[in-house]
C-alpha cells in the first residue's frame, strides 16, 4: 500500500506516539493486518499473542504440568523474553534464542488458550505487554499492538481502538491457510477465548471494522483510514 492518503496519515502521525490497538477472534486476520499497519504507519509492533505462544512453548520445553496454574504464573514472571517490535521482521526470542517459527506448531497452537486463561499468566503477560506500549509511546514513535484483549484490558486507553472480525466461514478459510488447522480447531479456539474475553462486540470507544468481504489490501486501507480519521478529529 503506497498510495497518497497512506503516505499522509503517515506523516501526520510521525512522532506523535500513537498507541493504536487492534482486536479480534482468531482468524480475522488481526496480526497480519497490524503488522501492515504498522509498517505503512511507521509505528512499532506488538503481537500480545506470540508472547503468550512463547510463554505455552516454553512451558513444553521446561516440562511445565499445564493443568497448574501456580506453576505456569511462576513461568510467565521468570520466563527470559524478549520481543523485538519491528514490524518488518519481528522476533520473539527466548534466552537469546530465536523462537519466533517454532510459536506456530501445531502443539503449541492446541495449548495456547488454556495456558492464557490462567489469570496469573495474564496478569505477567499483561504487565510486559504494557511496558512495551509505554516504551514506544513514550519515544514518539508509537506502536500497533495486537491481541484478544487488547482495547479493554491491555490498552483501554489506546488512541485508536479497533475490532477486527470476519464471519466465521471466512475466518475458518484463513485460519486453515495460516496454520493447516480445521474448522473444529477454530471453533474450539473461539470457544476457549470467548471464557476470557468478548472479541466480538466492540467496547465502547472501539471501531468495528468487518473484514469477511474484503482484501488485505482493503482491510489495510480501512484501518489506515480509521487512524486518520480518529487522528485528525482530536487535532482539529
């Protein structure tokens, strides 16, 4: 996407230290279209969800019984991670170690959602994910930020709060495309997230933004636009 309402927002928002947050069930297309987002913007980027992926492959590796809530919140407040918010090639590493294209295996993918209920968990998770936003925020150069929970419990007071969702046919399609998982696998994802969270009606102060019939082109562009528009209203 180059086109001039892009390249204006952009330079609108430049050192403005925007937080623009991006919610949404699986499937939606939220991390792709975020990390878009964030390149077009020339924001940092943050996907709360790979921490979470980390936090569930780290616990396999070490042996963690994940039935034990206890165990599990110990783990996500010692865990050794670092996220690198660079949305043209972000990294999550552990112990220095490169794990960012072990986080979508189909294991860990089963395991994600009952290690991220674990309100200890979240409460860690949470606390990092904050400190990263305050970060870029406070640098100037601001952050989209992605993940289920995101404009009501991580960054209620984003500057930008959106929804992104599409029908769950559409959602199936592309989550099977990204991961080889079925519709079952999707179902029983939305099912386990909707204990935690609603990702399906926005908050208020939060855009809806439905994706079922668009591209990603489209979808980038719809975003890039929101940002504008809700920019341009609070500097008029």
């Amino acid at each position: 996407m180059s086109g001039d309402g892009s390249q204006y927002v952009s330079q609108q928002i430049l050192g403005a230290g925007l937080v623009i947050a991006i919610d949404g069930p699986s499937g939606a297309g939220k991390s792709t279209i975020a990390r878009l987002s964030a390149a077009e913007l020339g924001t940092r980027f943050l996907d709360t969800g790979a921490m979470y992926r980390a936090l569930t492959w780290y616990a396999l590796q070490q042996g963690t019984d994940l039935n034990d809530p206890a165990a599990l919140a110990m783990l996500a407040a010692s865990i050794p991670l670092q996220v690198e918010d660079v949305p043209h090639a972000p990294r999550v590493l552990i112990n220095g170690r490169d794990v960012t294209a072990l986080l979508r295996s189909e294991q860990v993918t089963n395991m994600v959602s009952r290690v991220s209920a674990v309100p200890g968990v979240r409460q860690q998770m949470i606390a990092r994910q904050r400190q990263l936003i305050k970060a870029a925020q406070e640098s100037g150069r601001g952050i989209v930020a992605e993940g289920r929970d995101i404009t009501t419990v991580v960054a209620p007071d984003a500057d930008v709060k959106i929804l992104l969702t599409a029908s769950e046919q559409v959602r199936q399609q592309r989550r099977q495309g990204q991961l080889g998982v079925g519709t079952d696998a999707v179902s029983a994802r939305d099912l386990a997230d909707s204990q935690v969270n609603n990702f399906t009606t926005p908050a208020p102060g939060v855009e809806l933004l439905d994706s079922s019939d668009l591209s990603e082109e489209e979808t980038l562009e719809a975003v890039v636009a929101i940002v504008g528009r809700v920019f341009k209203a609070r500097h008029a």
